[in-house]
C-alpha cells in the first residue's frame, strides 16, 4: 500500500547526475537535467548543484565511475546534501554500491517520477495503477535496494509499498503484483462499461508533454474546473467533460501527460487511464511553443501515441503559450512588420508538417480560442459524418 504518511521532506536537498555517452552533447545532457530538475522541484526538493560524466557506457558498479563518485562524495560532505538523483535508471547492485560510497539516499529518474505520482494519486483506481509500478520498479531491483527500502525516514524515493523478510520478498511481490493487476482488470471492465454508456458521441482527447497547458485548456473549452498547475503530474486521472458546441455535442476527455524517458512500467500500470486517448476519435496534441525544446517533446509524444496504436488517429496540434513565446522571442526594439513574418513563417511551418491541422493559442489569455473552437468544431462534426451520420444531420 502506498503510505501517504511518508510525505516528502520539503527541505531536502540534492545533487543531480547524468551521463553524457557517445549520441549525445553535453547541451542535451543539461537540458535533460533541467526537466529532471523541474520534477525534483516538484517532489519538493531543493537542487544545489550538477553533476555530469562522459563515458561510453555507464560503469557496471557505480554508474558513473569511481572518481566522479568520490567528487560527488566530497560536495555532499561539504554541503550536507540529503539525497542524489540519478537522470537514468539505476540497478539495485548500483543503488546499494552508490549508497555505501556516499552515504546517501540514492534515486533513480523512474523512482523520482513514481514518487511524484504516488503523492498526486487521489482515486482509488489512480493509487492502484501507481502501486502496481511501484512493485514492477522494486521486483527486478530487490536483492540490491534492499538498505535502501530498509530506510523508513520517509522524503523523496521511500514512499514505496512496504518491505518483508528479505528471502521471502520476491514471492510476496510477485503475489502482490498478482493481486493488483486483477484489481486493474475490475477498473478496466468498470471504465469499458462507463464509456459504452456514454452513448454514441464523438471522443476528444487532450494529449501532451506535461506541464503544456491541458489541463488549462480543458477548462477553457467545457468551462468546468479541472485542476491546473504549473507543476509536472498536476493530472493523474482522467477527467471526461460533455461539451456543446453550435448545438453540437462531443465527449473531451484530460488525460496524464507524457515525460521523456517515462518508466515503461508507468506506462502498463496506467494502460487503463490510456485507454480514454486509443478509444478517442479526434487527439487534441498540446504543445507548449514557449518550451525551449518543444520540437523535442512534440515529438516524444508522438512516439508514445503510436506505441499505443494512435498514431493514424485524426490529431489537432495546438501550439500552446504564444503569450509567453512571444515575450521570450521578441524584444521590445524589434519592428512589428519583423514579428509578424517571423510568427507568420511559423505558422506556414507547421501549417505544412501537420497538413492544416494546427491552431496557434494562449490557454490563459484565450488568445485564439474562437478559431481553436471552430476548429475542433468542423472535425467533430465531420468525425460524426463518419461514424454516426444519421445523427450528424441533427448538428448542423
């Protein structure tokens, strides 16, 4: 059981690490450490410094080699640091011989993302699917992190399910992995039978990286009031709005975000939440513009959409935060005839990449709402021509 009692100590601080291999630039590296950083934040932890090694491949024993582990030991020393987290997933052999060298709590990317969403899980069904990974991430990593679930101080990587005798671990978490799935299988056979009873209306689903303004917009289109902060995970669970536009109706549906190097098992666990975007007949793929590298997630999720089957799916791309990519972009010299070339050369960009299904917004400002409206409006109506065209002729 998820122990929401372990709460994340909000004065932790932390050093983070990552490798720099062969594919990759030491700029990628720290942009990688930038979001690792925002999750961090997240989970409530400061971060004083960074750690970066270049190797071609990480060291078996201690990831990123003996003297870059004694570099980090001295500055944990020095600035009485509470825990280290790692940009890449850790084996338990590696956990343990990385806390005995710096004494230390040690995590792992995947262990700082569990924790997150074990601490925004608020459904029953959201609190199972995060258990379930968190024994998937545990299994292949026992023998090794066993200090390290030993640990019952609470703080960032120790909300976990709870430990046993260690010879008889392995068992227990294979039956308590057992359990949880089929306790899934009863929320996927509830959620089917939900979402046949919602009839015959067409399916929007709202996708994207996290943190690019679902949520935001989901509120702007069905004028409901769905949870929204500047924070990575603010949505674990996915929220289904009835909304009417021109008389007609359609199904919008926020759903979890995706994150580069998103734990696999995360992904199975939440199979059912996922299944509201492989059921949906239009994707509404939000991009936060603004983001530095927006190109990169755009397309970390379009890689994610077609591992679930999504990827012929008819898909909207709606470019988020123009407010703030304007003020990021523009200064206050720069003529206006230069700025509207620049935004209209944008535009053409992408209106070509995504074949005219693209819509430039502000979620916060409603900058561009009428038209994104109009927009999902013609692509529902012609989604209904398809799918349930003795109703369309009622929408018109």
């Amino acid at each position: 059981m998820i122990d929401k009692k372990k709460a994340i100590k909000v004065d932790e601080t932390a050093v983070l690490v990552g490798l720099i291999q062969n594919d990759q630039t030491d700029v990628q590296v720290n942009e990688y450490l930038d979001e690792l950083e925002f999750l961090a934040e997240t989970a409530g932890v400061k971060t004083l410094k960074r750690f970066t090694q270049r190797l071609k491949h990480p060291d078996a024993r201690s990831f990123v080699g003996k003297g870059k582990l004694d570099e980090i030991r001295k500055y944990i020393l020095a600035k009485n640091i509470t825990i280290v987290i790692f940009d890449d997933e850790l084996t338990g052999s590696q956990i343990q011989n990385i806390e005995k060298e710096l004494k230390v709590k040690t995590i792992d990317r995947s262990d700082l993302i569990l924790d997150i969403f074990a601490s925004r899980a608020q459904t029953a069904q959201a609190r199972t699917q995060v258990e379930l990974a968190q024994y998937q991430y545990i299994l292949p990593r026992l023998k090794g992190m066993w200090t390290h679930l030993e640990r019952q101080g609470g703080g960032v990587g120790s909300r976990g399910p709870g430990e046993t005798e260690i010879e008889t671990d392995r068992r227990i978490v294979k039956d308590k992995i057992t359990v949880l799935k089929k306790r899934l299988e009863d929320f996927d056979r509830q959620s089917f039978t939900q979402r046949k009873e919602r009839g015959e209306f067409i399916r929007v689903a709202l996708v994207g990286y996290t943190n690019v303004g679902k949520s935001t917009i989901m509120n702007g289109l069905s004028k409901s009031d769905v949870f929204a902060e500047n924070k990575l995970f603010a949505t674990l669970d996915t929220t289904t709005r009835k909304c009417v536009f021109e008389q007609t109706p359609f199904l919008l549906s926020d759903t979890v975000g995706f994150i580069r190097k998103l734990p696999h098992h995360l992904v199975e666990s939440f199979k059912s939440t996922l299944d509201e975007v492989r059921e949906a007949d239009v994707l509404l793929h939000v991009v936060d513009i603004s983001h530095p590298q927006y190109e990169e997630q755009l397309t970390v999720v379009t890689k994610t959409l077609a591992e679930l089957g999504c990827a012929d799916k008819l898909t909207i791309t709606i470019f988020n935060k123009m407010d703030r990519f304007e003020k990021i972009t523009f200064d206050q010299w720069l003529e206006d005839d230069i700025k509207k070339q620049i935004l209209k050369e944008l535009q053409e960009r992408w209106e070509e990449s995504t074949k005219g299904n693209c819509v430039f917004v502000s979620a916060i400002d409603k900058i561009n709402f009428d038209v994104l409206r109009q927009t999902i409006l013609n692509k529902v109506r012609d989604m209904y021509q398809i799918r349930y065209p003795y109703k369309a002729e009622y929408f018109y």
